[in-house]
C-alpha cells in the first residue's frame, strides 16, 4: 500500500529501504500532523451493476417482506481494494470506518394496483435498522399504476467494523412489482475511520 504525503509518495518498499525497521509495514504511535492531504492506495470502494438481462420480482428474492439483492442480480463489479462479493451482493467492510453507500434502480408496477410498492434501502449484517436502530424508509410505486417508478435510489453514510457488510435490502409490499437488472447499482467507498 502506498501512502501520499503531499507531492511525495511512500510505499512499504520505499520505508523498509530507508529505514530497514519496518518488516510489514508502518506503525505509529501518538498523532500524525499532515500539513497537506494524506490519501493511502487501496482504501476500498466499488461499483457493482446488474447482469442477468431481465426482470426480477419480489419472488425472485424470496417473496414480499424484507428481501436481499444478492446473486440474483447477476452482479458484475470493479472495485478497489476487496470486499464487494458478486456471489453474495454484499459489501464486507475490510477496514473499519464510515462508508458511503448508493444505489440506484429501475422499477416497474405491473398491473392497478398500490400493492407494488416497495420500500428501497440497506441492511446491516442482515438487519434493516442500520440507522441507530432506526430503518430509513422512502417509498416508491405506491399509487403508480402499471408504469415505471420515478427515480428511485437511496444513499446513506453507515459506520461499519471489520467484517461487518452492507447489502441492498428492500421491502417489497406484494409481488408485482419488479427491477431490470441491467439498470441496478450498488455502489460504495470508504470514507475514513472519523
């Protein structure tokens, strides 16, 4: 991992060879004072989309209720660092810290009825109350009727420990409504140990 003081980069090899008392690394004890920016390579962050080609129903997730965006999505990514999985959807936190999540998709209410609604947001380890113990809830496609959803995304700042995950976690109120999935995005970066 490289470490970017300013206009001077530091790289483990580069310390090993001046100093020769680092075997794996830097260890520092007390504060570090930087003067200018401090950006270390490698701090995780990805972009993951759907591939499978087609719509995908709440039934494809395990029906209404709480659900999991997971393998079905067919996810393909490119990220920095590790710890996005296209198997499992899920962001694992690498370093703990605050992370900046997004997600994007594009939905449809198929027939005249509100009961397409859904509510579109993550979950914590598996849990929809991420937020202090609180879920944040939007919702889209109540009373869109047999038409596509308007701009329906979430974002949020979750603080995560080590391997801790994230992963997209709608509630779907009844079973026709659907995603594309070529147009789903989950995104992610670290923010920093704040």
């Amino acid at each position: 991992m490289a470490i970017y003081v300013g206009d001077t980069t530091y790289s483990e090899s580069t310390i090993n060879q001046n100093s020769g008392a680092f075997d794996t690394g830097v260890s520092l004890n007390g504060n570090l004072s930087v003067g200018t920016n401090l950006r270390a390579s490698g701090q995780p962050s990805f972009n993951a989309a759907g591939t499978v080609g087609s719509w995908l129903y709440s039934s494809n997730f395990g029906g209404t209720g709480w659900r999991e965006v997971g393998s079905q999505m067919g996810y393909t990514s490119t990220q920095v660092g590790s710890g996005f999985s296209n198997s499992t959807g899920r962001f694992t936190a690498p370093l703990a810290g605050h992370y900046y999540f997004y997600a994007q998709a594009y939905y449809h209410n198929d027939n005249n009825s509100t009961s397409g609604y859904i509510h579109f947001g993550f979950g914590k380890n598996g849990v929809d109350s991420w937020n202090e113990g609180y879920t944040p809830l939007n919702i889209y496609g109540h009373g869109s009727v047999a038409n596509h959803v308007d701009g329906i995304h979430t974002h949020g700042i979750i603080y995560l420990g080590i391997g801790d995950y994230v992963s997209v976690r709608p509630y779907f109120g009844g079973t026709v409504g659907r995603f594309y999935s070529d147009y789903f995005l989950f995104t992610g970066m670290f923010l920093g140990a704040m």
